[in-house]
C-alpha cells in the first residue's frame, strides 16, 4: 500500500488579536471554504488514516471543520514541525517517528512550509492558497524527490 499524504492549508484566518498568530482563528470565509472541501471530500470518499495538524489555532480548526463530515473520524495529533516556521526535514523526520509508512495522512500547515515540504518531496515548490489541499504520492521511506503531486479521483 502506498503512502499518500495530503497536504492542507488551513482556511483563510482573522487577523491577529490577543494571542499572537498562534491564536488566530479563522473567519467565517475560512470555516466556510473548509467545510465546503470537508463535503467534496466525504463524496469522493475519502478517508485519511492519520491526521497531523500544526499547533496553530487556525490549522487545528481547519483539521476538526474538514473532518466533520467523515463517518469515521480520526484523531487529530497535532505535530510541532507543522508550524510555519519549520523545515521540511523536520516533517519528514517526525513521520518516520511516528511510524508513518503507507496509507492515506493528512498534514495540516500552512505556508511557507507546505510548499517547501513540497519541494523537498517532489521537486518543485508549490504555493498553497488558503484551503488548498494538495495530494502527494509518496515512495517509502520519505526522501527527497521520492514523490509526485497525484490528482483526486475525478469525483472530487
């Protein structure tokens, strides 16, 4: 079984108020645009085996909103190098200590590091709009250039 990792970036946020941009939440455009994805999604028949998110607000309630929708719901684990600011490296190495190997993963950032971990992966970056989800077709182990961008079933 391969390894499929989607990448998604958390929907369009408010802007920073108490709290910083970790506490940053999104606004009702957001909520909207993910929950619409969430739907697409459900329909295709999609159902990621682990959920990753950064420990930022905005991507935590990206994850929780896109999952709503599924029968069955995974745990969201919030993952520490999905924080902008990381390096892809960091990803890759947290998954590897997180056993991930194959199955469906989805990865819940932001940029610029989603792009970057695209690059790391296949080759060339990716700028991500907010709510972008990207599906990535991944070799095991995760190396450098080991992966390709594949597109959603037709029924998405």
């Amino acid at each position: 079984m391969p390894l499929v990792l989607d990448l998604l970036r958390h929907g369009h946020a408010d802007p920073p108020r108490e709290g910083g941009d970790a506490a940053r939440t999104l606004s009702p455009e957001g909520r909207r645009m993910v929950g619409e994805l969430g739907v697409r999604l459900n329909r295709a028949g999609w159902q990621p085996d682990r959920v990753f998110a950064s420990p930022l607000r905005r991507a935590q309630q990206s994850a929780e909103i896109v999952l709503a929708v599924l029968r069955t719901v995974p745990t969201i684990e919030t993952l520490a190098s999905l924080a902008p600011d990381r390096e892809p490296e960091e990803v890759v190495r947290a998954l590897e200590a997180k056993g991930i190997r194959f199955g469906t993963v989805l990865l819940v950032g932001h940029q610029p590091l989603l792009g970057r971990l695209v690059a790391h992966l296949v080759g060339h970056e990716h700028a991500f709009a907010t709510g972008e989800l990207v599906r990535v077709a991944c070799e095991s182990p995760l190396t450098r250039r080991s992966a390709s961008i594949d597109p959603f079933p037709s029924a998405f």
